[in-house]
C-alpha cells in the first residue's frame, strides 16, 4: 500500500511539473503577430501559433479562445483594440478545447475585463480544465452541446462536438461576409487527432465524412497557423494575400477545394490510424 501510495505521489509531482513546464507561454518575441480583419464579421487577433477569433454581430462581439493567459490576456485586448473593437463589448466566450494554449486567459478576462460575459464550453473539455487549474479555474456559464446554437443580434453559430482531439472538441458553422456577399464557413475545433482509442477514432472519422456532405461549405476557420490542405498556404501566407489582394479578386479564404482537399486528407490519414488502432 505505501509503495502504491508514493509511486502515485510522483506520478502526481511529474505531472503537476509536466502540466506547469507545459504551461510557460512561448516567447512574445516569437509568438506576436499583427491582427486583422477576416471577413466583415471575422476578426483575427491570436498568435503566431495558436488563434483566437472575433465575430462581430450586430449585438456585440463572440470571442473564440483565449490564448495563453499571462502576458497574451492584455495582447489580445490591444488587438482587439487595433482592429477598432472593444472588449467590455464581448457578451460570449467560447472554448472550443481543453488545452491550455485555447483557455488559460479565460479566467482573467472574468475577472479582470468581462465579468458580465458569459463564458460557454463542452462538459468533457470544462472537465479537463477543471482537473487542471482546479480552483483557478475560470467560470463557466453554460454547457455546448451537439445541435446547439447560440444566437446574438443577427449573427447565430450552430455547434458540432467532434472529439478526437480532445473528448468535448467543439466545431461551429457559421456564415461570414465579405463586402456584404455570404459564405458558409466551417470551423474545426480541433483537427488534429490525439486518442489510440479506435472507437473515437472511428467517430473523429465519421465526422469529418459528415463535413463533407455538409452543402455549401466554402471557408475554412482554422484554430492553428497551419491547418490546411498541404497544397494551401499557411494562415500568415494567406493574411498577406488579403492584404494584398486587388478589387475583384477573389476572397483568399473563400476556397472550397482547399477546404475539400483538406477534408480528403484527414480522412485518409484517419483511414490509417483507424486500421493500425484496429
Ligand atoms: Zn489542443
């Protein structure tokens, strides 16, 4: 019993290591990157890394993810404030994930910005950042769940759950606008599979055969710099090409074979890790 009992103690102690080690933000120097307008209705305001997104609608802003926390919680609102929106104007926060690099500026955006927001994530992913930060944890206000949506002004976000990178992965369609035209957009909310278990394989697989019947889908929302069709451009490529970009040019984020090409991959590869889990 006591050697059970302190072999738990160091797997507790190197975990509780690992989580902090794992914990430490990423130099700024390295991680800083110019914000920008997506879409008329999509704002980019995250890192060179990790992203963190702002829809405006026509009753205040959604923020998706929070970065960090630590330094990158004020970043993210000078980013915000350089693209002309403000923070006390956020009314949701979504987390689509249980990973650290997506919540942790969460519970200082409650306390020290937003209080009035309501903060919004799967049950399976609050759990893991409950296990985590414990009594740091931030509030949560309500629980996304598979079919639901979420409404403010003119703007509604429709929810997937689509676990595999994490149990409670949660993805969002929704429309964006560029100079007032409509396209439908999908966001992932994490891409990239973490289980050997090939019953979530399986049901990660599923999914994105889902998506791709989804009809319509022309833009994809991507949570990491380089989630994309190996024949796309990267987020940042892609920003230059909007920067750049001449009257009559096509949106370059409105690109549906990427998108498709995209979905073809993750499949296959899905495909693979399903056969060799098996
Ligand atoms: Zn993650």
């Amino acid at each position: 019993m006591k050697s059970l009992v302190s072999t738990l103690a160091i797997g507790l102690v190197c975990w509780s290591v690992a989580a902090q080690a794992q914990r430490t933000p990423p130099p700024m120097s390295e991680m800083a990157r110019e914000p920008f307008q997506v879409f008329d209705n999509l704002y980019f305001a995250g890192t060179g890394e990790v992203a963190s997104y702002v829809i405006s609608t026509s009753d205040g802003l959604i923020l998706i993810d929070t970065l960090y926390g630590g330094p990158y919680t004020p970043y993210l609102v000078e980013n915000m404030r350089q693209l002309g929106l403000d923070i006390a104007d956020v009314r949701y926060v979504l987390i689509l994930q249980g990973h650290w690099d997506h919540y942790m500026g969460a519970r200082e955006l409650q306390d020290e910005y937003i209080p009035d927001a309501q903060f919004g994530a799967a049950e399976e992913d609050w759990q893991m950042i409950e296990a985590d930060l414990g009594e740091q944890a931030p509030r949560l206000d309500f629980v996304i769940e598979e079919g639901d949506s979420l409404t403010l002004g003119d703007t509604t976000l429709h929810f997937e759950i689509t676990p595999g990178h994490t149990p409670g992965t949660t993805s969002i369609r929704m429309a964006v606008f560029d100079g007032g035209t409509r396209h439908e957009a999908y966001f992932h909310g994490g891409p990239a599979l973490r289980t050997d278990d090939p019953a979530v394989i399986a049901e990660f697989l599923a999914d994105l055969e889902r998506i791709k019947q989804i009809p319509d889908i022309e833009v994809q929302i991507i949570n990491h710099f380089d989630i994309h069709a190996s024949s796309a451009d990267n987020l940042f490529e892609r920003a230059e090409r909007l920067a750049n970009r001449q009257p009559g040019e096509p949106h370059p984020w409105v690109a549906p074979e990427d998108f498709h090409d995209w979905l073809d991959e993750m499949i296959a590869d899905t495909q693979e890790r399903l056969a060799a889990a098996q």
